[in-house]
C-alpha cells in the first residue's frame, strides 16, 4: 500500500518561486510514489481574509491552474478544496481539545504572522485556531508526509502532538506525520528579504511574462557593497546567485559566473541576462499548461470536483474511525 502525502496552499493569490522550490517540485516528484493529496487552503485563507471572500475564490481558480502548470497530475494527485470537505471542520472540532491556547501561542509560526498582520492586541478567534485546522486537514486523510515549506514545520509538529494526544487518549488512531523539506525551502525575495512572498511584494510568479519576469530580474538586489562592475563582489547569500543556483541546468555557467564576479570581471547586467534565460526557459513549458488549462474552465472546475469527492470519502472513512475511538458512534 502506498503511504499518503498531503500539502496545500493558501489561495490568497497566484503561487510564486517561492511555492516553486518550497514544495511544488518535491509534489511533482512524490505524486508517483505516494497517494497525493493537495488541499486548497480557502477555510484558513478566510481566517485573515474574512472580509474579503472575492479574492479568496478568484485565488481558488489560480492556484489550482498554477497547480496544474508545475505539472501536479490530477490522475496522481487529489486536489481539492478544504471548505468543500465539512469532516475537516468537525475533526478541528475534537482536536481542540486535544491542545491549548498557550501551546498555539508558542507555535513560531502564528506568532511571526500575528506580529505581521498586527494581531498583536486582537487576535480573530478562527485565526488563532487555524494551527489546529491545519492537523485537521493533515489528519483528514491520516497523512504520513507532508512536503512544505520550511516555515510549516511548526504547524506539522503540533499536527504530531495533537494526534498523539488523541492516541494516547482514545487508541491508535492517527500516523505521526512527518515533513519533507526541500534543500531550497526558503527561497529569498527579489529584495533581498529572507522570504519571497506576496505581502512582501517580492515575488515572482509562476504566471508572470517573459516581459514582467526580465523587469523584476533587471531591477533585483544584488551586492548592496559592489559598486562598480570591476569591485570584487560576494556571491553568497547573493540572490541572483541563489536563483541562479536554483533554476540554472547549466552549472558551468553558473560557475564561471561566480568566479568572475568574486574576481570583479563580470557586471550584474550580465549576471542578471543569463539569469533571464535561465527562468525564461523554465517557465516557457509551466506557461504553455497554464494557457491549456486557461481555456478549459470546466475541465478544471471537474477536476476539483472529482478530488474533492475523493477526499472527503478518505475523510469520512477517518471520521467513523474517530467517532468509534472517541465513543461517539452512538447511531451506527
Ligand atoms: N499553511 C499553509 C500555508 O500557509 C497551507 C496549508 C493548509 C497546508 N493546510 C495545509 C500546508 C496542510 C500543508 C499541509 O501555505
């Protein structure tokens, strides 16, 4: 039997590099060894956006044909939408229970989003509990992986505690998820930022042209020391050379550039060029899906359909399972 992996997003807008390397290609290369399930985030992506539902169902329709260009194959992988799957927000129900508030303020990740949406003072309820949703989500399908981004691993380690209470409490019940990080879980923003992402305004998208594309790499921070072409410049921690680490195949050239920009024998403009190509190219193919995907509305709508059917039969089989454990199956 194959083991479950399951991963999601936010759709809160159009996924970027960052996504890319942070766990979209670890998705495109488990989805043939593990039973894949992608969840599209929107209950959580509600949580701070609650006020503004427009942007959270246009962003549905993008992140699944962003999906769909990277090449997650919906004949492999179960996409699906969280709110479509009612099990989820009944189990984050019993998992409170299984965790407390000073346990989630702890959690490293809340806390760097509380302090960025100014939630310092008031924190929305369903905010808050956002952190035991996401076990909900993970548990759902009682998943054994969950590739993500680097920024996640706190949400998967209180995913373990939370279904380690409930085992201890009610019987074996739930896997202890792991996590799968990739080499380039965070990639930088085009600032500089340690973190590419969309609030940052630092991001670029998997859907941005090759005109778009060549303006935001022209205008990326490089050196902030190096002021002439011909000053010895730094190539770690450098974001071109990041990027170019992550998306150029031809290591030679990648190399050769390196060596010359530590010598101060090779201008940025250069750097940066080859850098386009380099992306151009790897985005051309991921393009191309998207516009295929684009004029077909209603085989994508299907394919969201169809998954999220699947998960919730995965789902409700896991909720009979908790309803037994918890001693609450009284009608069945
Ligand atoms: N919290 C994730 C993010 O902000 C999205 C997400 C929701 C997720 N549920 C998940 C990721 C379950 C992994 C597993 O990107």
């Amino acid at each position: 039997m194959k083991k479950r992996i399951l991963t999601g997003d936010r759709p809160t807008g159009k996924l970027h590099l960052g996504h890319y390397v942070g766990s979209l290609a670890n998705r495109i290369k488990l989805q043939d060894e593990y039973e894949t399930y992608i969840i599209i985030a929107d209950v959580q992506a509600l949580t701070d956006n609650f006020n503004n539902p427009e942007k959270i169902r246009a962003s549905l329709t993008e992140v699944a044909l962003d999906y769909l260009a990277v090449g997650i194959d919906p004949s492999k992988a179960t996409i699906f939408v969280q709110s479509m799957v009612p099990e989820i927000a009944e189990l984050t129900v019993f998992f409170m229970n299984m965790t407390t508030v000073a346990r989630v303020a702890q959690n490293p990740t809340v806390k760097n989003e509380m302090r960025e949406k100014g939630y310092d003072e008031e924190i929305p309820f369903g905010f808050f509990a956002y952190p035991v949703s996401q076990a909900a989500d993970i548990l759902c399908v009682n998943a054994h992986l969950v590739p993500a981004g680097a920024d996640q691993l706190p949400m998967i380690e209180q995913t373990r505690d939370i279904a380690r209470n409930f085992n201890r409490l009610y019987g074996e019940t739930f896997v202890e998820t792991e996590s799968l990080v990739s080499d380039f879980s965070r990639l930088p923003g085009l600032d500089g930022n340690a973190k590419m992402s969309k609030s940052l305004n630092n991001a670029i998208y998997l859907s941005d042209s090759s005109e778009i594309l060549r303006e935001k790499i022209m205008k990326m921070y490089t050196d902030p020391n190096r002021i002439h072409a011909t000053d010895p410049g730094t190539v770690e921690g450098n974001v071109a050379f990041v990027y170019h680490d992550a998306f150029n195949p031809n290591k030679d050239e990648v190399a050769d550039l390196k060596e010359r920009y530590q010598k101060g024998t090779v201008g940025d403009v250069e750097v940066k060029t080859k850098l386009f190509h380099a992306l151009d190219a790897f985005l051309a193919p991921i393009h191309e899906k998207r516009a295929f995907y684009e004029a077909r509305p209603d085989e994508v709508r299907q394919i969201l359909i169809d998954g999220t059917a699947r998960a919730r039969a995965k789902a409700a089989e896991t909720m009979e399972r908790v309803r037994h454990a918890m001693k609450i199956d009284y009608f069945k």
